[in-house]
C-alpha cells in the first residue's frame, strides 16, 4: 500500500474529469435497469451519478453493443424548435420530432457502426430506402445530427418511404420536401422510419439512444423548455414500447436531473415515474449502493498494489468517535446530500488537511483522524453552498436572502415562530411568497428538515430531509426545523436550538 502522503486526491468532483471514473464504477440498480431494458428514465441530484452511468453505458459499445450518446452544449435548439406542431396539446408537440432525431440516431448505427448488417434479406431489403433517404436528403450516410433541423435541408421522399404527402403544402414535390414542411408529415416519416429500422436491426445485438446534459439552459419558467423534455419523455416511451413489441433490443434512455423532472405536468406522468423511473440513490434502504463502497474503490486505486483492496478502517481512524459518539464515515456522510461528488470533495479536502499535518511533523503512519476532518469542514461547507446554488437558484431567485434570516436567527435549529420573527424583522413579509412558502422550498431542496415527532406508525422521532426521503411531502403543521449540518460553518451557525419567541421578535 502507498502512503496516504503520496497522494493528492481520491478523484475528481466532475464525472467529465474524473480519471478514475469508470475504473471504480462497479454498477447501480439504475444502471442495471437501463442495461435490462426495463427503465429509461434515470434520474437524481446534480452530483449523485447520472453522468457517471451515461459515460459507462457509452463505454459498454462493443462488437454486440451499439451506443450512441446526446449531450446537447452546442445543439441549434432554435432549430430543433421550430418543428414543433401546431393544433396539439403543448406537452406533446415536440414528441415527433424527439422521434425523427432518435431513429435518424438508430439509422446512423444501422448504417455505419454494425458490422453484421445487413444479416438477412429482410434486413438488406429494409437497410436499402433508409441508406437512400438519410443519402439524399443530407448528403451522406453519417450525418452530422445537429444539422437535420437545418431549414436548407430538403427530404427525398420518394421513392423511399410510402408517404400519404395530402398534408403537403400545393406545389411541395415529394422527391424536394423542405424540412420545413417536415411538422406537417412528421408522423408519415416516423412510421416509415421505424418499420423499417425496427425490422433492419440483428435481434441478437442491443442499440441504445441516450439523452446527458438537458439541464443546460434550464428555465423554470419557460413552458416551451418543459414541453421540450416532455416530448423526449414521451417520445422515448413510444419507441421503447414499439421496439419491445418488436422482438429487438433497442432503447432510448433519459439522464435527467430529478429537479426538472418534478417540475415537469403531463399527462402519463405517474406512470412513466412509476414504471420506467430509476432514482440513484446511496445509503438508502432502497438501494444496496454505498458510498463508502464506492470510496474503498477509490481508495484501492489510488493506494493499493496488486490484489490489495483498502477498507475505509485502513485509512480513517474509527477507534476514536467524532462529536456526538458519531463514526467518522456517518460524520462525513450527514453532510453530504448522500451522493458521490459530496463524498468524494469531503474526502479530498480532509486529504488535503491530513497531508498538510504530516509535513508540520505528524506520523507518516497515522490516519485520517477526527483532527483532520474539523479543519476540512469549514472549506468544505462554503463548497457546498456553492453546490447548492447551481440546484436552487432557478427555482428560488431570492433563496439567499432567505439563507439570511437563517443566519439572523444564528442556531441550526430552530422552532418555526423564530423563523416566522426573523423573517417578519429581515422585511420580506407580504413579499412574493409567505414564510410558510419559504420553508416548504427550502425543505424541497433539503436546506432544511422538519421534525416529525415518533409513533404513529413512524418509529422514533427524527429530523425528516427530502434527499433522504424523496416521497416526503412538507408538513406545514411541524413546529421544528433543522438546517442541513453542512451548512453550518458557511451560514456561521451553533448547534444550538432557538426556541419560540413571541412573533413580535
């Protein structure tokens, strides 16, 4: 084993940096579940491992694996957008064009990346007016998918496709379509497209279409952006549905913050987040995944030699509790919001303070003690309000100056006729939302929990977060409220509790 001194860090907080990455990735039951064709929504926190299961699906391409992956940081959306139909629902008006773009996806694996195909008549009879149609209207077998919205772009349709072209505008040649006009016949083309796709692809080999990074440009308030992942949501069902039916292993999947999606109202809603929805998930009692797991992993990697895996016991020192008869691993772990880039940040900085013990004369062979782990906290928590503020800011403009009046009140917890004062006395009553409404959106985003007092068939009593407790709705009834412990050093709190004082503060 290296020595601890050897080392500067256990990884990258950001899956696109991360060199070790899919060398410790050892699976998840969301990732399972994409792999078995069974759910295709995946979704989770910033930082709880989407990203990291997209990029090993990417890596799982092989001879019988095809893979093909969206990430959308350059994609002309100005484009994409004008196809939307017109005369439909709002929420399904973008749906078809979710389902050209996915089988033009399909399409450009069929014809540039499966070696076996075409593997049987059927196969080559089908292969032939896709070749021909994807040719003749952009220009080559492999086109580039963020230009097929391109308005020069002008579809040959015939001979290719059987198309019922009576919604084509007068004078609109089959064989010279404007993609334009493309809204208007979008569901011909779809048929078409997957009839034939569907019926070209080897029945042994598995295909995988999959959406990262539809964050980017995130507006809560913009219906449009909405209607935009609602059509991907829906149209993805569709083609996994049709492909099932099919006998053939093709799958589109959806990485997608779960946020956005809670934003999301539509009809189908409960039953694609009951039927085809995974949360990633760690130290939950719905999930077998751990993040001390995932750190050994780390760990072995950068520590250990040959055979050698390293506990979490090699490194940190258990035999001494923190503050509270606390292990250092629960320390750590309550006060992150349960995911891989909180685990791994804490630990590179607690890193960083042991290492920097040992060169004022420590012991080379000490471990990680509850010394380190202090002097890590203060940097750590200003990062994860940092963190914080990429999640909540959309959705919550003005969440710090609410962030305030909890440093006003100064304690991180707190009874709800404090919070009531503070936030009466820091001026924002009659404001846009209510001090009520303020606590329940901080609860959202797991700034706060609320007391839920023990019995009633909930065991004992308990501090109750929503990353904890996703399913949890806000009881506006509780009396008690408790700050996240990782907020305490950036927010300049005791751990102390402030109890109810008349309203007029």
């Amino acid at each position: 084993m290296y020595a601890l001194s050897e080392i500067s860090n256990f990884g990258a907080v950001d899956a696109d940096s991360d060199d070790l990455l899919l060398e410790v990735f050892e699976g998840h039951e969301a990732f399972d579940a994409v792999l078995e064709r069974s759910r295709f929504l995946v979704t989770g926190r910033k930082g709880s491992g989407k990203t990291a299961i997209y990029k090993k699906l990417l890596s799982e391409s092989g001879p019988k694996k095809f893979v093909y992956g969206h990430t959308f940081s350059d994609y002309p959306w100005h484009h994409h957008d004008a196809q939307a139909r017109v005369g439909i629902p709002d929420y399904d008006k973008f749906t078809h064009s979710w389902k050209y773009l996915i089988y033009l996806s399909l399409a450009k694996i069929v014809l540039n990346q499966d070696d076996s195909l075409p593997h049987n008549d059927r196969s080559m009879n089908c292969m032939d007016p896709i070749e021909r149609f994807v040719v003749d209207t952009y220009g080559s077998r492999d086109p580039d998918l963020t230009q097929i919205f391109t308005p020069t772009k002008e579809m040959r349709l015939r001979p290719h496709f059987d198309i019922n072209l009576k919604a084509l505008k007068a004078g609109v040649s089959p064989e010279q379509v404007p993609i334009t006009e493309l809204p208007t016949i979008v569901q011909e083309v779809n048929r078409n497209l997957q009839n034939l796709l569907l019926l070209s692809v080897n029945e042994e080999n598995e295909y995988f279409i999959a959406f990262d990074e539809l964050d980017l440009g995130f507006d809560p308030e913009n219906q449009d952006y909405k209607n935009r992942l609602i059509g991907l949501l829906l149209a993805c069902r569709d083609i996994n549905n049709a492909a099932r039916e099919a006998g053939v292993k093709f799958f589109a999947v959806i990485f997608l913050r779960d946020d956005i999606y809670n934003k999301l109202q539509f009809e189908d809603k409960n039953k694609i987040t009951e039927n085809f929805a995974s949360l990633i998930e760690w130290d939950t009692p719905r999930t077998n995944r751990t993040l001390r797991d995932l750190m050994e992993r780390r760990f072995t990697l950068r520590l250990g030699e040959k055979e050698e895996n390293i506990s979490w016991e090699t490194l940190f020192n258990e035999t001494q509790e923190m503050t509270g008869r606390q292990s250092k691993y629960n320390h750590i772990t309550d006060r992150t919001y349960l995911r891989p880039r909180d685990m791994i940040k804490f630990c590179n900085l607690v890193l960083f303070e042991y290492n920097k013990r040992i060169g004022d004369g420590g012991l080379q062979n000490d471990k990680i003690d509850n010394v380190d782990i202090n002097k890590a906290r203060h940097s750590y928590s200003q990062y994860f309000l940092n963190e914080l503020d990429d999640e909540i800011h959309k959705h919550v403009p003005r969440y710090r100056d609410y962030l305030e009046v909890i440093k006003a009140i100064g304690a991180w917890q707190f009874d709800k006729n404090v919070f009531l004062s503070k936030f009466e006395n820091q001026g924002f009553g009659g404001g846009e939302r209510s001090a009520l409404e303020v606590l329940r959106a901080l609860f959202e985003f797991s700034v706060l929990g609320f007391y839920r007092p023990g019995g009633g068939g909930y065991g004992g009593s308990e501090y109750i977060f929503k990353y904890k407790e996703p399913g949890t709705q806000f009881d506006a009834t509780s009396s008690r409220f408790r700050v996240h412990p990782a907020l305490i050093e950036a927010l300049g709190l005791k751990r102390t509790n402030v109890v109810d004082p008349p309203l007029s503060g």
